[in-house]
C-alpha cells in the first residue's frame, strides 16, 4: 500500500488546474479575460484618476503645453503668405481679409474659412490655397472689368458675368469700358457686350446701352439720338440693321429715334417730321423698290 | 435494462448535441495507454445520391484538431481497477487533446476492452401491422426477441440488428418500407459487467464531461482495420492490446460474434521481467526494440544487453541472445493465440465463407506474428492498420490506435441500435403522453 496523502493534493491539485483550463477554452471567458477585463481596468483607473479635480486639472494643463509644444514646432509655422496673379494694392486688400498675425502655427486657422473669405471678395473670381515650406501660397484668378453699370447715379464696374467688382466716381479712369445703365442691366452684361462688339454702324456715335423696363435695350447715340432693339434676337436686329443701312445709311441720316423693336417692322422718326414716320416693309425692301 | 435503454438512448441525445456543436472527443481507454482524439464535423451536408459510393464515402466530413495519448494508469484487463488513478489520466489525456484543438470539449465518447464481454445471438417474430414495414414494425419485432438472462450485474453494450426476414425474403439490411407479412429479426447483443460501465461513466463525470456513447473496443477496432469487402464476407479482427486481446466476428457489415482473451502485451513484458530478472520498464524497451516470435539461428549469435541498475555490477553487465528472448515471448503468443483459436472455434467461425483473420492493436507489431498466427489460426491473416483519418498525427497512426480510430469513426457513423428505434409497443403509457404532449404543442 503505497502513501495516498500526497497524492490526493495532487489529485486535487490537476482537476482544479483542469478546470480551469477548461475555463479558458471557454469562448466567453477568454473573451471577457482577454479583452474584457483589461478594457474594464483601464475604465476604472481612469475613473480613479480623474475623481479627483487637481488631477484633471493637471492633465487639462499638461495636455494643452502638450499641444502647444507640438504646434509652435518651426515645421508646423507658417511665416509668409505668397499672393500671386494680383497687383500689390489688391494683394493687400486680400492680406488684410485673410487676417493672420505671422509667423502662425497652421493648427491655429482654417484653411477653408480663409479660403471661402478670399473667394467671398469682389475682386477674385477663383481663389486657390495651399500650404507649402511654411509659406501659404495664394493664387488669385481676378475678375477682368468689362463693363460701366451706371444705376441711380452709381458706377460699378462690372465684370463679364455682371459681377460687381467695384463703384467708381467717375467714367475718366475707365472711359475704354463700354457704359450700360437702367435698372437689370447688370443681368444681362453679356448682351450688352454682344451688342457691343457687334454694332458696326454706330460704333462711332455709340455712348451707352440703357435698359428699359428691365427688358431690352435702347443704343443711345450722341445728339440724342436713339436706337431701340428688341427684347429678343437683339442679334437678328443687328444684323438687319447692317443690311438696312446699305439702302438708307442711317449713319449719315439725321433721325431722332430708330425703332428695331420688330424688325419686320422698322419705323424711323426723324427730328423735323417728329409726328411722321416711315414704316420699311422688307418685301419692298428686297425688291428694291425703295 | 430498462435503465440502460433509457441511459442510451440519453447517450444518443448527447451525441447528436455534439454534433451539432461540431466538436465530440473520443476516448479509448486501455490498460496500456489512453488515448483522445478531438474531432471536428464539418457542416453536415446531405449525401449526394448520384455519387458512387466508395469505401472512403461519409468519412471526410469530420477531423481529428486534437490528439494526445499518456500511459495508462489504474486500469487492469480493460478494466478499471483504481478510478481515481484512471479518472486522472483520462483528465490529463483529455486536457492535453483540448489544448492542442483550441476549443472545450464537453461531450466524449468512450470505449474499452473489459467488462467480460459476452455475445447473444437473439431472434424474434412478429407480424407486421399495415402491410408495409414501418419504423415501429422494427421495435416491435425488437421487442419481441426473447431476451436471455445475463445476469442482473451485467448491462448491454450492444444491441444490433444484424439482419431481417421479411416473409421469405433473408438476409435484409434494412426492411423499412418493404410490403410482407411476418417479419424476423436476428439480434446481436453484447453484454459486460455493470460495474465497467459504472467506473467509466464516473470518471467521465467527475472530468465534467458527458457521455455521448460507448463501444467495445473489438469493435470499433475491426471497424477502423478491417476493409469493407472483409466485413461483408466474413472476417475476425484481433485486437492485441496491452492486457487483454479482443476478438470479433463481422458478416455482412456487422459484427456477430465478440469476446475476450485476458492475456495481452503487458503479460510479455512481466514474463520478460520475470524471466530476465529486470523491471518492467526495461522489459517494455527490450520488448519492443528486440522482441519477436520467429527464432533463426541468427538470433542465437545477437547478444542482448539487458542491463538493470542494481548497482551489482555481474547482474547489470549480463547478456542474453535473441533466441532467449524470443523463447520467453512465443509461448504468451502462442497462449494468446490458442485462446483466441477456441474462441473462433466456438464461435463457429470456420462456418463462415470467408475466413480472413486481420491482426491490429499495439500487440500485433511483434515481428514474426503474422507467421506464427497463420501457423495456428489458419492462412488468411493479415496485419490490419487503422484507417486514414483526416488531421491524425502521423504518431497516431500505427496499429495501437486501431480502436481510437475505429471509434472516431464511431462516433461519426454509429450503426443503429436496438434503442434507435422508436415506438416500441411496451410502453403504451408513456406514447399515449407522447402523443398527448405532440398534440399539444401542435395545437396551441
């Protein structure tokens, strides 16, 4: 008979040991065991932690030096703002728009908010931002002035789409920008610079384009004279207006007011007969028999 | 034996639970070692009816993720002696198998060699109800098979249906759907001592793990050993384990005919100890490393350090020749194998059309056996190794493991038993319930 006493430690010893193997075979418990409980540990000494206010006060502090340790590195400054495409007065129009204090760390702005600031100003069409070597490079795509809006004793010079980009006092600094006005005008920029470059009899005598009843456009020619063009297919208009003046010259004609409003119907009125006018009928017209 | 059918039929329950979990450890418990093996099932997948159905069919679905054998301890003649010893090595077995898986085994199944196992041969009549032959029509004629008094200490291990008569129509596999009038049965029931089955069940418990079925381990090594061709025809597997040697009989597909012959490898290895005056340990090595049964004059000339550390340096410094040990060696063989030639004699084994002997177990690798054995069982014996089994260790692949091959592939395939059929008429109380609580959950 062989000493049982220690071999039932033993025996005691290899179920429990057992048993707990089998424990952690088991998918729930070696999950809680693996991830459970160190995520738990972790929840807890923090809470622990920060019970106290000192040390979360202590953490909010050495976090932010933290923070701004990192930010105010030189690879993260940002000492020059580069604007290209635009001359120098606008350039510092736009510095002062953009508003940043140099050198700057680029996690104390927004790149985007500036961006959308510089997009929001008159004078630029598109604006391009981009960090690079500690400098923010900007470029600049202007609007071109193309047109004179006169409204209500205003000036704006407007740009191709009608786009105000800035008002003036006076037409002298911009007398070789075509002058528009009435109330709309700068709705239609584009056709009044249609119009413009397609008015080939009374380019001369031509002093502006005047909107009426924001529908169509009146020419108003020196001595007060005056052409009036339809509201639609001011093209067409213009065109006959050329094939009209081989016959009668308007150019040379003393008229006071050409009415192209129907061109199937063009009336002229002429200064001394101001009661009489004279309606061309295009068949006659192509006849020859006038 | 109401008990046990109840107790089987609960083992069946377990089994499919763990098949439905995917996972289900086998267990063989020798006297020489125990070994585990973890299987894996794949999802079940229902079987392709146009495909031609091969030897290998069925058994890919499920892989060994978990293997481990230790020495046995506490188990004597396939029994266990010392259940605390045997429980502990069971755990330590088991544990090791799980470690290698990765996954908690809870559902095992088991088979060992002891328990005096005893065959019957059972027929029964009766007349079939509707015409047609349905599942209860089986129980019934099941039930009807007079049962033989084995003894109020022993319980069935087995209980198969070997083959069926339906009117005049012998020898069918399966009757279920057939039309006839007077259907027959012939029985094979296996009984071992209660005691066996109780000390198993124990241990298994007390590992925290449930039974999920038990097996003889003759069987489940003929199952793993022998080819499909040897079953159906007729063959005797021969399982040489460390002490005892099983001996079972298959015919068409199953088994007939089990018993035991209570000298197995462990009584060569006392004999060599003794003869030699040398522990057991070092009987073991000499054994496997010089052993054999076919003395030549060569092995009178092969000298043999047996050694000993007794510290008398005459007794620790003596040689023997081969020839010595092998005369130690053949007569336990020969004894082993005279039992196991009176077993097939009684058994009635040369009445069979085939009389294929394959020889498995951790005993069967002596060389020279396979000589010997056809010198005294007959010509056709072969050398049987376990089947191919996917995931098997390479360690796990010899000849010892026969059993906890055969037995996985139990466990994945279990034929039906006596307790697998539904419906036996006996307990007309308890269907009436059935009926009533089906009833119910059908209804509300």
């Amino acid at each position: 008979m062989q000493s049982l006493k220690n071999k039932e430690t033993n025996q005691r010893l290899s179920r429990v040991n057992y048993r707990l193997e089998r424990l952690w075979l088991t998918p729930i418990i070696r999950g809680l065991i693996r991830y459970g409980i160190p995520v738990f540990l972790i929840i807890i000494i923090c809470c622990a932690y920060f019970s106290k206010s000192d040390n979360l006060d202590i953490f909010k502090v050495s976090w932010r030096e933290f923070r701004e340790n990192i930010k105010n590195r030189p690879e993260f400054l940002i000492n020059l703002i580069k604007i290209d495409g635009v001359n120098h007065r606008i350039s510092n129009e736009i510095r002062s728009v953009m508003n940043l204090d140099l050198p700057i760390s680029s996690y104390d702005f927004d790149l985007e908010n500036i961006k959308s600031k510089v997009q929001l100003m008159n004078i630029v069409e598109t604006a391009n931002l981009f960090i690079a070597d500690n400098i923010i490079h900007v470029e600049i795509l202007e609007r071109k002035p193309s047109i004179i809006w006169q409204n209500n004793d205003n000036l704006e010079i407007l740009d191709a789409n009608g786009i105000s980009i800035s008002s003036v006092n006076s037409r002298h600094k911009h007398l070789n920008l075509p002058l528009i006005a009435g109330q709309g005008a700068n709705k239609h920029v584009k056709e009044a610079l249609f119009i413009y470059h397609h008015n080939l009899i009374f380019s001369e005598q031509l002093i502006g384009l005047v909107r009426v009843g924001n529908r169509r456009w009146n020419m108003d020619l020196i001595n007060n004279r005056r052409v009036m063009l339809p509201s639609e297919g001011v093209n067409k208009a213009l065109k006959k207006m050329i094939e009209l003046n081989f016959v009668y010259e308007f150019s040379s004609k003393n008229f006071n007011v050409l009415d192209f409003r129907n061109i199937n119907r063009v009336i002229i009125r002429k200064n001394n007969e101001p009661t009489q006018t004279i309606e061309i009928k295009l068949d006659k017209l192509e006849k020859g028999e006038i | 034996m109401n008990n046990l059918y109840e107790t089987q039929r609960m083992m069946r329950k377990a089994r499919k639970a763990a098949i439905q979990r995917g996972v289900i450890a086998v267990l063989d418990v020798g006297t020489s070692k125990i070994a585990c093996f973890v299987l894996k099932f794949d999802t079940v997948k229902a079987r392709d009816p146009q495909d031609p159905v091969g030897s290998m069919v069925g058994q890919a679905d499920f892989k060994i993720i978990g293997a481990s054998t230790i020495r046995s301890r506490g188990v004597k003649f396939g029994d266990i002696e010392i259940i605390r010893e045997t429980e502990r090595a069971i755990r330590t077995t088991v544990q090791a198998a799980q470690k290698m898986a990765g996954v908690r085994v809870d559902h095992v199944m088991a088979c060992f060699s002891g328990g005096n196992p005893r065959s019957y041969g059972l027929s029964g009549t009766s007349v079939v109800q509707n015409g047609m032959v349905v599942e209860s029509d089986i129980a019934t004629v099941l039930s009807e098979c007079e049962i033989p008094k084995y003894g109020s200490d022993r319980d069935v291990l087995h209980a198969q249906p070997v083959n069926f008569t339906l009117d005049h129509k012998n020898g069918l596999v399966d009757p279920r759907g057939q039309i006839g009038k007077k259907l027959s049965v012939d029985m094979h029931l296996l009984t071992v001592d209660s005691s066996s089955i109780e000390a198993i069940l124990h241990c298994v418990k007390r590992c925290d793990l449930e039974l999920a079925g038990l097996a003889s381990s003759a069987y489940v090594s003929a199952i793993s050993s022998m080819v499909e061709d040897e079953q159906e025809i007729g063959a005797a597997c021969i399982e040489m384990g460390g002490g005892t040697t099983g001996v079972s009989i298959f015919l068409k597909k199953h088994m007939i005919y089990s018993d035991l012959v209570r000298i197995g490898g462990d009584h060569i290895t006392s004999d060599i100890s003794h003869g030699l005056q040398i522990p057991i340990d070092l009987a073991e090595r000499i054994k496997n490393v010089n052993g054999g049964v076919l003395a030549t004059g060569m092995d009178d000339r092969e000298t043999i350090e047996i050694g000993g550390n007794t510290g008398d340096w005459e007794h620790d410094k003596r040689l023997v020749t081969r020839s010595e040990l092998i005369g130690i060696i053949r007569p336990r063989v020969e004894e082993t194998l005279e039992g196991i030639r009176e077993i097939l004699v009684s058994a009635g084994f040369e009445f069979l059309p085939s009389q294929r002997i394959v020889l498995t177990g951790g005993g069967s690798q002596i060389p020279g056996l396979d000589q010997l054995a056809a010198k005294i069982l007959g010509q056709q014996v072969r050398m049987g190794r376990p089947l191919r089994v996917r995931g098997l260790p390479q360690a796990g692949s010899g000849p010892a493991f026969s059993s906890a091959v055969g037995l996985a592939l139990f466990a994945a395939y279990p034929q039906d038993e006596w307790w697998d059929f539904e419906g036996s008429n006996k307990n007309y109380a308890e269907r009436s319930i059935k009926r009533m609580t089906k009833w119910l959950r059908e209804n509300w």
